[in-house]
C-alpha cells in the first residue's frame, strides 16, 4: 500500500492490514479549509504530526468541525518537500501501547502544506494570504526552544535578526522575523484579532514567543518601519493574545522495529528521511499513547473546538501549575534520576532500567513519598494518577526508544527545577522538615559520581554534553573507585552552589548526606547498584 489520497479509496485493503482510516470526506475538508482557514500550525516535525494533527482528525472524524489544518515549516524546508508533499500532506501514526499493542491511523487532517520563506515567492503570498483572512483565529507553534532565540550564547543578536531589525517586515530573513512580517500583513488590513500559542515544551512559552516578536515590532517602530499602532496592536490581547500552554508527548525518531512492522502490515511507504540539517522524519510517527496539551484560553478571535478532543483549556494560572507539577515532581524529576543511574549501570533504554527492582523503587519513592507531599496541584488533572501513569505506562514501555544517556543531556541545567524546588518547599513548610529527604540527595550524589565518567564496573564512561562539564569534572578527576573518604574538598564546590541545585546544599543540611552516599557510591566495582539496593529496602525508608 502507498500512501496517497487515490489508494485509500481501497477501504477494504487498508483496513484489513488494520489501519484506521480517516472518516471525513477530504476534498471538502481541503475546500473548507484553503477558503476560509482558522488554524496554521508552524513546525512540521513528529509533535505536530503525532499529537496536534491527530486531536484535530479526532474532532473531524466525529463531525464536530469542517476544517484541518495548514501546516508551515520554517527551520528545515526539505521537511515539507520530502515528507508533506509526496504523500499529499497524509502520514501515519503509530501508536505504541505499553502493553505490546500498536494502533495505525491515518492522518489527513493536514490540508496545505507551505514553507516559510520569503524567497519563495508561491508560499510567502499564499502565507499572506493566510494571516490576512478574518477567519484566522490562531497561529500555533513546536519550532523548539531555540526557534524563539534572536541572540547567540554571547548575547549578541544574530546576523539575521539584525538584517531583519534593519530592514523591516519587507523580505524577512529569520523566522521570528518572517512571522513579525506576516502579523503585520493582518495589522495593516483591518487589524483582526489572533492567538499565537506556542506549543513548544518550555516554561512560560507564551511570553517567550511575545518577547520575541515584541522584539521586531518596537525596532521596527523605533526605525520608522512600520506605523506605531503596530506596536499597540501587539500589545493588546484584546487583539493578539500569546496563550501559555504545557504540552507533554513522547514522539520519538522513527524506530526501526515500527518500520517492519509496517511493512510486514504491506505498508511501503516507510524510509526515514534525514534531512541536510540532520532531521529524522518519515512518512509515520511513533508515538506513545499518553499525551497532554493544556492552554491558556485567551483568543480573540475565537478558537478551534480542540476541547472535543481532550484539550484542556483553561487559565494562565493553571497552566503553570501543570506544568510544575509535572517538571518539578510527576515526571522531570524521575526522567533525571534515571538518566544518571542508568549511565553508571550500562542502561541503554529507560524502558529496560524500569525491570530492575531498585531502579524502579528510586524513581516511586522520588514520586510518591518526597514528592507528592509538596506538589504543585493545579487541580485539572490529579497528580498522584499523573505519576501512577508515568511509573506504569510510560516510563516501562518497551517501544520507546529513549536513552539515559540522551536524558543526561545538560543535567546541569535542570537540578534547580527538577530537584531543587522541591527542596525549597520543604524548606518553607513548617510541618516538613528538609532533613528528611533521602532518596534526592541519593539522585545528587549518583549525578556527582556520574561526573567522574566511570561507570559501576569501573570502566570508562562517555559522559552527555553538558554546558557545565569542563568546570565540573575536574574536581571529581582524582577520585578513584575504592578511595576512602571524606571528599568534602573535591565535592563542596559543586555541592555549594546555588546557582545548580536552587540552594546551597550545605546551608540547610543536605550537603553531608550527599557527601556520605557518594562515599558509598565509590567504594568498589558494584557499589553503585548496591547502594541503591541498601537504601530503597532500607526499613527505614
């Protein structure tokens, strides 16, 4: 079977192989769609197309909307050309049950697919075209973290930022400044109203995409390169709204083990393309079936139905308390604890450290008995059934291919929210006392022990990139498996600073204990999975 809007008139041949079909009728969804659009989605990659693109499948199939969706991709146009348009904007999802199932849809919801780039003179005019038309009531966004950025790591803006400071909305260069363009564009005829959201997985999302395209529009002002209404069109959500969202989906690179089975299925289309800037697509996504998307309701303009599918909307304050709730206790927290010890003891899959017993006890004592007492509830959705999913369902499932060495990634960066708010709430409750934590001090002495680059079996161990490594490791380079202690010398500069735990470890107490796990940690080949086992079966604990 091909993958193309003409084969799958063959309803029987498709659903034999088990495949879910869409149950709309394509042309006049496309129709309906390219007439009159509500919805462009930048960010062509698997968390549009395996969660966004689906909701929205889910809400046409039951009838409850007429249009999809029109997707744009600005960072990786090869995207778009080698995966949109040959298989006319359809794809495959492929669900992966922690049972050992797996669920194949596919996805038509995608309608148009354009690129962002004002060189192209085709798209760029038909984008226009797009963010001109009053039926246009939100702009959504999953182009990473990095896609908000104007500045490199010196704090300098980069060259294409500055062209674009420079040069007005005419003919933008970069991507925050091709969209500043296009908002233009609906500014200057008539000024509709419009929600951008950004759905991308970092904190307070929604003000990093307003301070991103506030950015152009008061250069541009100040320049004279546009009228200085623009500037109050921006500014007030009456007209633009920059919703926060929290978005939670594991949808990794495509897996070769799903890529067999299709084809066993008689599925053909299933190569993966990687892109000149090292993108990993194909015509389907693997996904896990656990999924999140929680906005702020803030549109102007009105909004897609998305509820219909499992979308919560609500306020801005509740979004920030899910997503504390799942960064700071449910999820990030037992992500790390794993990333660290599944480095030291040789792990290459999450899934698989979640059969060794110690492991999992860690991660549910992390959860359940130093976390759930402090967390964030936003009330929405139950915490305690978050983690019960998180320990159960996802973390276990055999087809994720998610690695502790990629989770590793950074470590650094993420103690102070994945570990250290939780530290400090203790710190604030007077019915709780910060000594009492055991098992986080135990995940910051395995991350100190993994800075030493040996693995449990004393044999050298590649260490993740990380922006803090070369500070790092060398206060841990003489340590040696079998050395006795104390190492509070080598230790305290890393232990004391706040700047990577949230607080100084040593000012409320935990720095010790942190010193005397890593003691342990260290006092021969095996102590790392024994110490573990020593501490998670303690009675005390």
């Amino acid at each position: 079977m091909k993958l193309n809007i003409e084969t799958l008139k063959d309803v029987d041949a498709w659903q034999k192989a088990g495949f879910n079909l869409p149950k709309f009728n394509l042309e006049q969804v496309k129709e309906n769609t390219k007439t009159n659009p509500n919805w462009i989605h930048f960010g062509a990659g698997n968390i549009f197309r395996g969660f966004i693109a689906n909701a929205q499948q889910n809400i046409l199939n039951e009838g409850k909307s007429n249009r999809g969706i029109i997707v744009a991709e600005g960072f990786d146009y090869e995207i778009i050309e080698k995966v949109y348009k040959p298989y006319e904007n359809l794809g495959v999802l492929v669900t992966l049950k922690a049972n050992g199932n797996i669920e194949k849809t596919v996805i038509a919801s995608i309608v148009e697919s354009l690129v962002v780039d004002s060189k192209n003179e085709e798209n760029w005019k038909r984008l226009k075209e797009i963010f001109i038309n009053p039926s246009l009531q939100m702009v959504s966004f999953t182009i990473t973290e990095k896609g908000y950025s104007l500045q490199n790591a010196k704090g300098e803006y980069l060259y294409d930022v500055l062209e674009d400071f420079n040069n007005g909305p005419k003919n933008p260069v970069s991507y925050i400044g091709k969209l500043a363009a296009l908002v233009y564009e609906r500014f200057i005829n008539g000024k509709q109203p419009l929600a951008l959201v950004s759905m991308d997985n970092c904190s307070h999302n929604g003000t990093r995409l307003y301070e991103s395209v506030s950015k152009f529009v008061k250069k541009w002002v100040e320049k004279g390169l546009v009228e200085e209404d623009f500037d109050s069109y921006i500014n007030n959500p009456k007209y633009v709204s920059f919703p926060w969202s929290m978005i939670d989906k594991i949808t990794p690179r495509p897996d070769p083990s799903v890529r067999e089975m299709l084809k066993r299925d008689g599925f053909e289309d299933v190569e993966t393309v990687i892109t000149s800037k090292n993108t990993y697509i194909a015509p389907f996504v693997n996904a896990e079936e656990c999924e999140y998307l929680v906005i702020e309701d803030l549109f102007p303009n009105g909004r897609p139905n998305l509820e219909e599918s499992g979308i919560i909307f609500t306020d801005r304050e509740t979004v920030d308390k899910v997503e504390k709730m799942k960064v700071c206790t449910c999820l990030n927290p037992l992500h790390t604890a794993l990333a660290i010890y599944g480095c030291l003891l040789g792990y290459t899959l999450i899934s698989k450290e979640m059969e060794a017993s110690e492991l999992k006890k860690l991660v549910e004592k992390i959860g359940y008995e130093e976390g759930l007492p402090v967390v964030v509830d936003p009330e929405i959705i139950d915490p305690k059934k978050f983690i019960d999913e998180v320990i159960n369902v996802r973390i276990p499932n055999p087809f994720m291919p998610d690695t502790p060495q990629r989770i590793a990634t950074d470590t650094s960066q993420k103690l102070k929210i994945r570990f250290g708010e939780t530290i400090k709430a203790y710190m604030k409750r007077e019915d709780l006392n910060v000594m009492d934590l055991r098992f986080i001090p135990l995940v910051l002495a395995g991350w100190c022990r993994y800075l030493m680059g040996i693995d449990n079996e004393g044999n050298e161990m590649a260490l993740s990139s990380d922006p803090l490594l070369e500070e790092l490791t060398p206060y841990v380079e003489s340590i040696s498996l079998g050395d006795k202690g104390p190492f509070h010398r080598q230790l305290k500069p890393i232990l004391s600073n706040a700047k990577i735990f949230g607080v100084n470890l040593y000012e409320i107490g935990l720095g010790e204990i942190v010193e005397n796990y890593f003691e342990e940690l260290i006092a021969s080949k095996g102590a790392v999975r024994a110490t573990l086992k020593k501490y998670v079966y303690s009675e005390k604990n």
